[in-house]
C-alpha cells in the first residue's frame, strides 16, 4: 500500500476525483472514496488517523501500525511511502463502500423522461442505508457527516408505511428492521415520533398483506418537460442542459436538453426560462442566469420552474425589444443553480451506469433500484 499526503492529507490510493464520477463516505478519522463504475480498493484520506479505531480490520494490525506511525509525522515535507506487504482487505469495506453508493444514489441518481431513467425512492433509498449505517456502526465509533441514523429514517414513516401496505415482502422485512433501529436510536421530532410507533404496530401484527405488490409508475414518474413549447412571440427561442453539481438532489429532470428559453418581444426584452422538475419537487429561489453576446441577466425559479429574466447590456442599461430583434442570440447559454465545470461526457457515463444497474441489477443492488428495474414504464 502506497501512502502519501495530498492537499495537506495523508492518503492512501488513487480514484477519480470528478463529482460526480466518485463516491465518498465520511468514517471516524477518515474519508473513504472510490471511483464510481470500477472495481477498486477505496482511497483513505485520513483526516484523524487517530480516530481510526477501524483501520486494524481493513489493513490488519500491523497495517495500522505502519499506517499509525507513518501519519504522525509532518505533511509538509513529506513524500510518499510504499508499505510492504499491506494491503487493503476489499471484504473488510464492503459495507462502508454500499454505504458510499447509496449516499451517491440519493445525490446523483441521474433521473430522466428522456433517458428512460426512473427515480428511485427516497424513502425506501434511505431505509436500506440506515440499516446499512447500523451495520458499519464499528466505522463509525464518533459522529460524521453519514454516521445519522434518526436523521435518514425520522421523516419517512408515513411513506414506508404505504409501502408496506402495498405487500411486498421484500418492503415488510426492511421497515421491519427500520423499525428496530428506531427503538434503539430514537426520534425527537415528536410528529415522527408518533408516526413510526404507529407503523411499529402495523409491523408487529402482520407478516405481509393480502395485496399484492404493485408497480409503483405514478411514484416513479417524472415530468415530461418543461412546457414551454413553440412560441408566436419569440424573437429567439433554444434549449441548456443543467449540471447537476450546480443544483440541489432531487429537483430536476437529468436529461439533457431539459432548460427551455425563449426571448419574448416585449418592450422590455426579457428571457423566459423553463426547467424540467420531478414532480412534487420544489425549485423556488434557485438561481438563474442569462448569457448571450454582451448582455445579461439574472433571476431566481418559481415554484413552478419558470424564471421571467430582465436582460442588461455591459454598461448594465435595459435592452430593449428593438435592440433584441437584431441582437445575435446564437451563443446564448441559460445556467440554473451555481456554475460549475461539468461535462456531457461525464453525465453520460453517469447515466450508462445507471442503466447497467437497472438492466442487470447485481448483488449490491438497492431495494430501490431492484423496485424501480421491476415496475412497467
């Protein structure tokens, strides 16, 4: 095992670094990352090798050792050192590395009408990682970033107790043990406190009901575009893509080609933005930006993924519709959320692996990916 420092960090390996091409879990004294579509050992950049009371059990006692005597020393000059004979133990993080995939899956899962990608469920995506959390409890001997158990699982007892009502066994035995998990940690909300005791009853006295289980389409189903259509009153109209770093999990359409503009021949010009959301999801308050040839604008999303975007030239006067019709429009670009850098490359990759998982879902699969692989589109 070659060990290093990076960015002031002692740290082991070498995964992608692109979000969102890497998925990342927070353990005691460490952060812990592999690269998305491949097999490999994870990355350990040790934020406290100290508080790594796990690290015996991945790179065995001597590891730890080593690993021990190697991080107390100073970062500044330090150069990197191959550890003879020590190696990560992959079985030792299988759970750590489900773990970082399903806090990948409630972020990144690239959801989509026009890449066919169903969304996965919130509710049962954050059962199976608590229960998961619980589990690796031994990587987590202090609190991190992905060590709250109450906090995944308090909001989402009403939801799983449709979910069990629908009859799937599969669901039964995993709201069982969410159940269990919530007598052990406790739920302060008291609205959600009485929600699961509710949901504990409805457990304790059934095995599965009688109905059978059902497609869940209506829960997985996304908006089909903005709909914002063909315009009369158009001086220009095109479409944008939405990097996803740059918006919150959740919100959005993943597809491509999912921000509609147009200009409308107003005298004030103004460009009106429309974004493709999940149903149910809520946009209001996230920024907007304009950009096309010298002029500019800015705005935040309504409710309802609309935006009405007052465009200004460089000396920051109001264009007018005049100005509009003869104004060059072909370089416009329409950024929703923060700017980031993100390629369509990378986006691509994304979606390719998540319907490899939904084509052919393996042993690490989530229930919430097994249900959504199963229901008719």
């Amino acid at each position: 095992m070659r060990i290093g420092v990076e960015s002031g960090l002692w740290t082991t390996g070498n995964v992608e670094r692109a979000l969102p091409l890497v998925t990342v879990l927070e353990v005691s004294g460490a952060v812990m990352s592999w690269t998305l579509d491949e097999q490999s050992t994870p990355q350990i950049e040790f934020t406290d090798a100290s508080r790594a009371d796990w690290l015996w059990r991945v790179v065995g006692e001597r590891g730890h050792v080593a690993v021990a005597a190697v991080t107390d020393g100073p970062t500044d000059s330090a150069v990197a050192i191959e550890l003879d004979g020590i190696d990560v133990d992959t079985e030792a993080v299988e759970i750590p590395r489900r773990l970082a995939l399903g806090h990948w899956l409630r972020r990144w899962w690239p959801a989509g009408v026009g890449d066919g990608i169903p969304a996965l469920d919130l509710p049962l995506l954050d059962a199976e990682i608590a229960i998961l959390t619980s589990a690796a409890e031994i990587f987590f001997t202090d609190d991190t970033i992905d060590s709250g158990v109450a906090e995944l699982l308090s909001p989402h007892a009403a939801a799983l107790t449709e979910h069990v009502r629908s009859g799937d066994p599969r669901v039964v035995e995993m709201v069982r043990g969410c159940v269990d998990l919530v007598e052990e940690v406790g739920i302060g909300d008291p609205v959600h406190r009485s929600e699961w005791a509710e949901l504990s009853a409805l457990t304790a006295h059934m095995d599965a009901l009688d109905t059978p289980p059902r497609g869940r389409q209506d829960d997985y189903a996304l908006a089909a575009g903005s709909g914002s259509g063909p315009r009369t009153d158009a001086i220009a109209a095109g479409t944008d893509t939405i990097r996803w770093g740059g918006v919150p999990a959740g919100i959005f359409d993943a597809a491509e080609d999912t921000v509609d503009w147009y200009v409308r021949a107003d005298p004030a010009a103004t460009v009106i933005v429309a974004a493709a959301m999940v149903p149910g999801a809520d946009p209001a308050g996230i920024d907007v930006s304009v950009r096309a040839a010298g002029v500019r604008g800015s705005a935040v999303l309504g409710s309802d993924g609309r935006a009405h975007v007052p465009l200004v030239d460089t000396d920051g006067e109001p264009m007018n519709d005049d100005r509009a019709w003869s104004h060059d429009w072909s370089s416009t670009s329409v950024t929703v959320g923060v700017p980031v850098e993100e390629t369509r490359e990378t986006r691509d990759r994304v979606r390719a692996f998540a319907r490899r998982r939904l084509g052919v879902p393996g042993p690490d699969a989530f229930l919430a990916e097994i249900l959504a692989a199963e229901a008719d589109y």
